[in-house]
C-alpha cells in the first residue's frame, strides 16, 4: 500500500505507460521512485535506441501495412482471392507493430529515465500454441486477467466446467477490453475456444 498521496499520484500518471502499457504493477514501479538516478550513458542509449525500433515499427511498418489493409477491407465485396488474403496477413503484422512498436516506444522512454518496465511482447508469432502465444502476446495485460480475473474466478481449481467457464469468460472480458464492440467479444471467445481446444 502507497499512502504518500504524491507518489501514488506519480505511479497513476506515469507518462510511458499511461496510455496502452505495458501495465506496471505498483510493486514493481513504485520503489523505483525512491531510487536515485545518476546519467548512465549506456541506459540512455539503449532507451532511445528501443524507442527509434518502437518508431519504426509503427511509423514505417504499422501505418504502411494500414494504407492496404484500410483500402482492401473497405472494399471486401468488390475485392476476392490474394488481396483479402494478403490485407489479412498483413493486418495481423500491423496490429503487431502498432501495439509493440508503442510498448517500446514507452518502455525505452522509462529506460531513459532510469526506470525498468516489463516487457510486453516475445515474438508472439512464434508461438507454437494458443497457451503460449497469450504469454507472448500483451504479456502485462495477460497476467493482470490471470491475477485479477481468472485466479478469483478459481482458475483451474475447480470442476472441469467452471474451469471452460473461468477460461471463456476471461476470454471474452479481454476481448471486450480491447474494443466495446460484439467483433471484439466474437474475438476474445474465439481465442477462448481455441484455448479450450488446445486443452482437450
């Protein structure tokens, strides 16, 4: 518990991860405030070196990937074959780089202050199953669905059905958080199948 109303107010309004993450748990953000920071040539360059890769990434690949992506979706019904497949290969690696891109761009941006932010994605295209690209994939707001949704839902400690109902719920929970819209919850439920399905 942070009873200093300032330093609480600091870790609330902490300008890297404000707006989209990565979500910084008081444990980990707020003793940092009470550290004293001295210019670290090393830690300065590597944070501005993660935020020109965060601009890149949503600059140049994000926002070019969208011009096609944008024009093809806007036209799906004029539009068959390789281009729709191609817009979708290439949304997948626009949402990529827009939503990592900016985790950079703000854990790089904490770097140069001297704070350490967790890091949100690990190649999560990588991944080899369901399981393990959700704990590639936005890693902080996973476990933040894990520790304040799932583990009070009982999580897998329970019977098998409440167990497929914890983890669809959270599915679907994450799906709305990204966008309060059916498309979103459609989504979030669909990952939730796939979990299930990967359980089986």
């Amino acid at each position: 518990v942070e009873k200093h109303l300032g330093v609480y107010a600091v870790y609330d309004m902490f300008f890297p991860q404000l707006l989209a993450g990565p979500i910084e748990r008081p444990y980990n953000l707020i003793p940092q405030f009470f550290k004293k920071y001295d210019f670290d040539y090393e830690r300065v360059t590597n944070g501005l070196k993660l935020m020109a890769w965060g601009f890149f990434k949503k600059l140049v690949v994000a926002d070019r990937l969208a011009i096609f992506v944008n024009y093809v979706y806007g036209d799906v019904h004029d539009l068959t074959g390789a281009p729709l497949v191609l817009a979708t290969y290439f949304f997948a690696f626009q949402i990529y780089c827009d939503f990592s891109g900016y985790s950079d761009i703000a854990i790089g941006s904490a770097k140069v202050l001297g704070f350490n932010l967790m890091e949100n994605f690990k190649q999560p295209y990588l991944a080899r199953s369901i399981r393990e690209f959700w704990q590639r994939w936005h890693i902080s707001l996973t476990s933040w669905f894990r520790d304040y949704l799932y583990i009070p839902l009982g999580g897998n400690r329970v019977n098998s059905i409440r167990f497929y109902f914890n983890v669809i719920i959270v599915f679907l929970v994450s799906g709305l958080w990204h966008g309060a819209n059916w498309t979103f919850a459609v989504c979030g439920g669909r990952h939730g199948f796939y979990f299930l399905m990967e359980v089986w």
